[in-house]
C-alpha cells in the first residue's frame, strides 16, 4: 500500500512471503510503528452487534454476500495469526488495526501478526476449548500426541484435555490466497 502525500509516495504496508512456513502472503510494516498507532483498516459492512461474532474484527464483515473483492479490505487480510506475544497488532471498535506494542520495521520490516481468537473444538468431545487460567500447570500435555512444548493455552474442562501454544496456532492458520 502506497500513500502519495504531497507528490512524495510513501510505502506504508507491504506483502510479502510470511515468516510462517506454508502460511502463504504476510503483511510487513516498512517502518518502526508505536504502540497505539493506526496502521490499517478491515473495512467492510457494519452489522448489528448481537450478530457479531466472538473474532477479531467482531461486527464487520468484510464482504456483502457471495461477493469477495480482497483490494477493498487494505492489506488487513494478510495479517497472520499470532497469540499472546505474537501478537503486535489489535483490533480497534472501528475496524482500525493498531499496533499492540512498539513495532521494528525498517530493514528488518516486522511482520504484523493479530490473534484470530477462531475456535477450537476439543477432539475427545467436539466441544469448544476455552483459554485456560492456569497455562504452566506441572503434569499438563498437549493434546497432539508426543508434543514436548509446555506452555498450555487452551483447555477441555470435562475432559481435562490441553492445548498448548504452538499448536492452537497451526489451527489458526488458514490459507486463502
């Protein structure tokens, strides 16, 4: 995304491949950002507020029905996943993409990362994993079989079954373009 102000264009987003494998196109900031500052839009049609959902961009959708046209949603849509300090961007009430925290862009050109908060369903019972109160409980295991990370974000109550970071992310990942 290109400003022109003033006869000069500035680069203001850019996309490119993401820094997570497989993942497709990420959105890069080209300058260091401050925490609070409006890097982009999810524009799209406001709808009513009960009919909202429990995501990231709440009661905006980005497209009428059946219709889909990525150059009006202003890179947002290539913004990845990334949970807890993953995360450097939030979602304001308006649809605004702030940045979560301080942001190094320039050469290194940081990749936006924003928490999709997607579901997650519990493989035992087909119900939603909620985020758990107690992430680094001793003797808690990922529910994926022979996975050795420790850090346990989401939880099954009733079927005392965990998840933990690493792999609440890879299912938040979905490849659309």
């Amino acid at each position: 995304m290109i400003f022109d102000i003033g006869g000069t264009s500035i680069t203001w987003l850019s996309v490119q491949t993401s820094t997570i494998p497989n993942s497709g196109k990420g959105c890069f900031l080209p300058f260091d950002g401050k925490e609070g500052q409006l890097v982009s839009c999810f524009m799209g049609y406001q709808i009513a507020p009960e009919n909202g959902s429990i995501y990231a961009f709440k009661n905006i959708d980005p497209r009428k029905e059946n219709e889909q046209d990525p150059s009006f949603w202003c890179f947002a849509h290539f913004i990845q996943h990334g949970s807890l300090e993953n995360a450097n961007v939030v979602v304001d009430k308006k649809g605004g993409l702030r940045l979560a925290r301080n942001v190094n862009g320039g050469l290194s050109r940081e990749e936006l990362f924003f928490d999709y908060n997607r579901s997650i369903k519990c493989e035992k019972c087909n119900k939603k994993m909620y985020k758990t109160e107690k992430p680094k409980k001793r003797g808690r295991q990922c529910l994926v079989l022979n996975c050795k990370y420790k850090k346990m974000i989401l939880e099954c109550i009733p079927c005392d079954i965990y998840m933990c970071q690493i792999h609440y992310d890879q299912k938040q990942i979905v490849r659309f373009f």
